[in-house]
C-alpha cells in the first residue's frame, strides 16, 4: 500500500489490505498525549503499516477526544487501516499487551506507549533495522528533551555497538549487561546519537544498533518471536499492579533472538506524570528473572 497524498484524501478509498506492520498503543486516561502519539504517526514517512488503540480510561474513550478523533481520520484518510478498542476491566499492563497482541495479526508489531511522539523517520528506520539485523526486537528509547542541555558523560560507558547482526543474549536484573538501562536516562540518546555521528557510525546508514538491557515504550517486534517466548500470557502469574512487564517480555526474546536499540532515536517522551503509580510489583522480580 502507497500512502495517499491529499490530493487523493477526497476519493473513497479502497479497503486497506492487512499492512505488515501494526503500531500497537494502550491507552488510559491521557487524551491529549494520545493525540501527540497519533500525529506522530500520521507524519511517518514509511508506506504501510496500520494502527490498533486499546483504550482503559475512566469516563470516555481517550479517543473521542476531538483532537485524538481527528488524528484518526487522517490516519484513515491516508489509507491506514485502523483499530479501535474499549478493553476493560483493568488487570494491569501486561494484560492490556496481551490483548493488543491478540488483536492484530501482523507479522511485524510495534508497541508504543501512549505519551511518545514519534519523528517522521521513525517506523521506516525501525522497520529497516529489524529486518537487516534479525534479530527479535529493535527498540529506539524515549527521550526527554527538557534535559538535552543535561549532558551525563559518566552514563555514557556502557554504550556497544553491534555489527551487522544481532546475537542472543541473557540478561537478568543485576547481572552482566544490567547497567547499560543508563543509556536511556533523561536525554541520553540524543547525546549519545551526538557523539555516533562526530566518530562517523552513520556513514553507510542512517542508524546504528547497540546492546541494550532494555527499550520502554517504542520497540518492534518479530510476532513470531514474540509468540514463540510466550508473549505478555505471563500476566495471568502477577498480581494488576505491576510494572516492568516490558523488561520481562524483551529479556525473554533476547535470549532466543537477540534485541537492539538504534540510534538516532526518533521517539521523544512528552514527560506527562507517569499512569503507572503502584511500582511495588516488578514483573521481573515477581518472576524469578532477578540474578538468575
């Protein structure tokens, strides 16, 4: 499927064929951020690739918020195939993963947090970085740009590139490879994407991969891979509140079939409070996956 420009927006377009690739948000209470989320993707650059929102609000769906509402209309107009779904009652983050991926069936799924705008490269380079390097999941993490004036060299060390492919890794909480969760703090991507560039590592590409211990909020992955380590069906073993469900779900495809993040990072944190207030259950923890 080709994008339609808005010189077609005005003809009734075709049925839009199943994409290859679907942008998977859960939703809850947030309105306004889903429609910052929904711009992003309705700027992308890349041609097909379809949406699925799952929403757990209160009162109305976050969606029929006129902002979010028109958002989806242009998403349509382009000839995205588009998905929308009231999922209740809350059983916590995993579930509402769960449920997402239960619903859509193609074979390439991106998982975005509801307060994340992405740049208008970033589905295609997402996209191209997965199939190239073959592993389970890419990743770009979020980034807070209130902070780009705050440099943090002293996180910056753990910072390692990968060649052309990706390769397994275990990690656990604690162990080899944990600390490189610092990668991602505050504007980090940005000035690490900062220093990648002055050294040359975009010259061939316009990305490079690196070894992560985890990716929030915008990561890509293979459905069969995903599928094949279980998927988020763990959620049935924690109590709803939860966190850390994500870091569960990646160290698990890593293990079988590696991951990455790449930068740049396109995906920018819109820094609204946080939905997400009983932390005291880390799935990770609750699942044995600490220091193992």
């Amino acid at each position: 499927m080709s994008r339609r420009s808005p010189h077609e927006w005005g003809n009734r377009p075709d049925a839009a064929a199943p994409p290859p690739l679907e942008v998977l948000i859960p939703t809850r209470n947030r309105p306004a951020e889903l429609a910052t989320t929904l711009a992003g993707l309705a700027a992308q650059d890349a041609e097909d690739f379809g949406v699925v929102v799952s929403d757990q609000s209160e009162g109305a769906a976050d969606w029929e918020h006129p902002a979010a509402a028109a958002m989806l209309r242009v998403l349509r107009a382009q000839g995205r195939r588009v998905a929308v779904h009231r999922h209740l009652p809350l059983r916590g983050l995993a579930e509402h993963r769960d449920f997402l991926l239960g619903v859509s069936a193609a074979p390439l799924v991106l998982f975005l947090d509801d307060d994340v705008w992405l740049g208008s490269e970033a589905v295609r380079a997402l996209a191209e970085a997965i199939g190239k390097l073959g592993c389970g999941f890419v990743g770009m993490a979020v980034q807070g740009l209130s902070y780009l004036d705050d440099v943090r060299p002293h996180e910056h060390g753990e910072l390692s590139l990968w060649g052309d492919r990706v390769e397994p890794e275990r990690l656990s909480r604690g162990g080899p490879g944990f600390d490189r969760w610092r990668l991602h703090n505050a504007a980090n991507p940005a000035h690490l994407a900062a220093r990648l560039r002055e050294a040359g590592a975009f010259r061939h590409r316009a990305w490079a991969a690196y070894r992560v211990a985890w990716v929030g909020g915008c990561v890509l992955f293979r459905r069969a891979a995903l599928a094949e380590c279980g998927g988020f069906g763990f959620w049935k073993d924690l109590p709803p509140d939860h966190a850390g469900e994500d870091v569960v779900v990646q160290w698990r495809v890593m293990e079988r079939y590696g991951g990455a993040g790449i930068l740049p990072s396109h995906a920018v944190h819109l820094e609204s409070p946080t939905t997400v207030e009983d932390r005291s259950t880390e799935a990770a923890e609750a699942l044995g996956l600490a220091c193992r």
